[in-house]
C-alpha cells in the first residue's frame, strides 16, 4: 500500500509538468511465487505483462494515478473506495 500511496502522491505532483504515473500489480510464476502458485500456472509468466508496460509507457498514454493488476493474458484497472 506503501506504494500504490506513492503512486497517488507523484501522480498529483507530476500533472503539473504532465508527467503520468501508474502502479502494476504483475501476476506471474517466478521463483519467488513458486510454491504459492498452482504449477498449472507455469504459463503466466513476464511475457504477459509487458504489453501493459509497453501501454502505459507510450508517449501518447495520458492516464495517471491507475493501479493495474495484470498477467495471464489479463488487465484490471484497480480501483480504492
């Protein structure tokens, strides 16, 4: 939460110079999730994230202060209440 709070923080402060800030929330089977994810899951993997970072990182993206959850060929846009 540490950094989702950062996220929101910068992104206000960079929309004065419009700069954009956004927050991923990857999903993938690494060796640190193993053990945690099923092994069926062997499958979700970095390649699934990167279209996300590639989005978001495009010079004409214009969204800011989002929290993304992603992999396994899918994307959320999280949202806090």
């Amino acid at each position: 939460m540490a950094i989702v709070g950062l996220t929101f923080t910068l992104a206000r402060e960079g929309a004065r110079k419009n700069i954009f800030l956004n927050c991923i929330a990857p999903n993938a089977y690494t060796a640190m999730t193993q053990g945690i994810i099923p092994d069926d899951y062997k499958s979700v993997g970095v390649k699934d994230i990167t279209p996300v970072v590639q989005f978001l990182a495009h010079e004409k993206c214009t969204r800011t202060g989002k929290i993304y959850e992603c992999g396994g060929g899918w994307v959320s846009e999280t949202k806090f209440v």
